[in-house]
C-alpha cells in the first residue's frame, strides 16, 4: 500500500475522514475545510490588530479578549485533531507547518503569565501559507524551492560581503569620529559607527550630522558607496538563481530516483535511463 505524505493511518475509518478533510486540499470537504480555516485565521488577526488600538480597545477590549480565547481554543482542538489523524504525530508536529501551528497557539497561553504577550498572536498569519494548497499554486512552490537554494549556494559569499561591510562602518564610523569629535555629537566609536551604517544604507537620519568640510567629503564618500555596494549581494543571489534555474529539482529519475538534471536533458546523469517527457 502506497504511503500518503502525512502518513495516513490504514485502520480507523473516522481517522480516515479526518484526515481527508484536514489534510487533502483536493476533496471538497478538504478544501471547505482550509477555506473556513484560512477565514478564521485572517478573522483572529484582525481581532488582535484591533485591540492594539487604544482607541477601539477601550470600547471592545472585553470582546475582543473573548474572541481572541474562541479563536485559540478553536485551534488548540484543530492542532490536537492533526496530531490525532497522522500515523506519525511527532513527525506532523516537528514538521514546518506543524511547528507554526503549535506557535500560533502558545502566546494566547503564554499571555496567562506574561501579559502583554497576547499580542504575539499576530503570528497567526503565517498559516496563511496554506492557501498555496487551497489555491492550487503549487507551481509557486518550485520557484520559492529555486530561491531557497540559491541564497543557500550564495551564503559564504554574502557572508563574506557582511563581514566587508562591517569592517568598512567601523573604519569610517572611527575615522568620523577623529574629525568631528564630540562637539558635532560623534560622542564615542560605536555612535560613530551607528552614523556609518545609517549613512551606508539610507542618507541618515538627521539625528549626528557632520560639521566640518572633511567629515562631510566623507560622509558623501560613504552614501556615494552605499548606492555602490546594493549591486554587489543582487549580483551574486542573481547568479546563483541563473545557475540553479537550469536545474528541475521535481525531475527524478524513475530507475535510480536522483535528483537535480538540467530541464532538457533526455537521460539520467548518475545511471543513463531515460528521463520522463515533460510537457
């Protein structure tokens, strides 16, 4: 017997139609099911963005405090039934989809101990996600996978061109801070090298201004090349996405299973079977 992705269990009947409906997009019930879900979940975030507003809090702060425990509640039992209805409930639960579910659920719980952090909830949307199933936009999930793995491919070198950047605001915060000094507020290096990076990344923000002809030669010196160094990370994800493109991770070989042949090749890499047609 063929294996389903969550591990559907084979014996309970009502295990069986749970999982359909929870877990299988597909089916009609599945997919009223992640319409109602989806709607709640937008209608739990809209209820904990509302009761941050003081103004609408005070007049709806104990309804709002209502909801947001009915919404809880309603996905405590949810995330229970998901845990109950796969044969493997660690595997759901350690999985990306089941973490988020467990998180959307805690600060409600947490808010019992630490006040305030009811307003955690918002976190809620991440399980938005799940329209992509209830949507049919699975196509979207091959690019994000193409995205995914070229900053994996990419990430010695944009660590390697952090590590530039950070040593290039702390030289220019500290050489800033011997020309301008205490008196035009570059009070200390680390003030000096927040200016750096704000200047680097935007123009500033008005709040340390240099005072003096060189520091502002510097301070131009240092926007000129914060417009400079944006094409440097953009060039080296997007050659790493032009690489990776010409890769299908979904075409697998049907004799050997191996993954990772380029979009039009015609045989396996690793043993010579023929690939599957792809229209």
């Amino acid at each position: 017997m063929k294996k389903s992705p969550q591990n559907k269990p084979p014996d309970d009947d009502w295990r069986n139609t749970l999982y359909t409906i929870i877990f299988e997009a597909d089916t009609p019930a599945g997919k009223r099911f992640d319409e109602i879900l989806i709607v709640t979940i937008l209608l739990s975030v809209i209820v904990v963005m509302l009761d941050s507003v003081k103004e609408i809090a005070a007049s709806y702060g104990d309804l709002f405090y209502s909801l947001e425990w009915i919404f809880t509640i309603m996905f405590t039992v949810e995330y229970l039934l998901r845990l109950v209805c796969v044969g493997r409930p660690v595997r759901y639960a350690t999985s990306f989809f089941g973490i988020i579910d467990l998180i959307a659920i805690l600060p409600a719980y947490f808010s019992l101990l630490l006040p305030g952090s009811e307003y955690l909830l918002v976190i809620r949307s991440l399980r938005l996600l799940r329209i992509f199933r209830v949507l049919k936009l699975v196509q979207y999930l091959g690019e994000a996978d193409l995205l995914i793995r070229a900053l994996r491919a990419s990430r010695r070198k944009i660590t390697l061109f952090l590590f530039t950047v950070l040593n290039l605001v702390i030289i220019l915060g500290s050489l800033m801070y011997v020309i301008e000094g205490g008196k035009n507020g570059f009070t200390s290096i680390p003030t000096s090298v927040y200016w750096a990076i704000i200047t680097l990344t935007t123009v500033g923000y008005g709040d340390i201004v240099p005072e003096t002809g060189l520091g502002q030669a510097v301070a131009s010196v240092v926007m000129i090349t914060g417009y400079s160094i944006i094409a440097v990370p953009t060039g080296i994800i997007t050659s790493e996405i032009s690489y990776a493109s010409r890769y299908t991770k979904g075409r697998v070989c049907q004799n050997c299973s191996f993954e990772g042949h380029e979009s039009d090749a015609k045989f396996c890499k690793r043993c010579g079977a023929e690939l599957e047609i792809r229209s």
